[in-house]
C-alpha cells in the first residue's frame, strides 16, 4: 500500500497545484509537474491523462452515464491507466 499512498500524495499535490493556478493545464510542462514534488514517470502520466481528457472531452457527467464497461474501455487508452485503475476508481 505505499505506491497506493504515494500516488495519492502526488495527485493530492498536483490537485492543490491546479486549484492554486485555476485548473489544469494539459500544456503544463511535465518539468513543471515534475517541480511540485511528482515523479518524473507520474508526471507523464498525468500529462497524457490531462490531454487525453481534453481531446475526447470527457467529463464526470459523460462518465457517470457510460456503462462500466465503456468506462473502462476508453479510460485504458490512457498511458498508465491500466485495467486495475480503472476497477478501483468505479469501485469508490
């Protein structure tokens, strides 16, 4: 369970990071994501997270009305979202 608690302080700083700056910013540099305390492979992931949510316009709304199936179906296509992820995010 501490890659799951350190994921989470990096997302919980890159979430503090977007509301201190007005949101994100799928532009941001991965240097600058890298900058508020995230590894250098999670700051990419979250780059391509960002981008990939940003091109297909997904929203929570669009999600909360996609099957699970589909749910899991697009949000796989992300680099470093695996099946997994995904299972345990449907599941909170």
């Amino acid at each position: 369970m501490n890659l799951y608690r350190s994921k989470k302080f990096e997302i919980e700083a890159y979430k503090k990071h977007c509301n201190q700056t007005g949101g994100i910013d799928f532009k941001l540099p991965v240097a600058t994501i890298k900058a508020i305390g995230i590894s250098q492979k999670n700051a990419g992931y979250i780059h391509h997270f960002a981008q990939f949510i940003h091109d297909h316009k997904i929203t929570d709304k669009k999600l909360e009305k996609m099957p699970d199936e589909d749910v899991i179906d697009t949000l796989i296509k992300i680099k470093g979202v695996g099946r997994w992820t995904v299972d345990i995010s449907l599941s909170i």
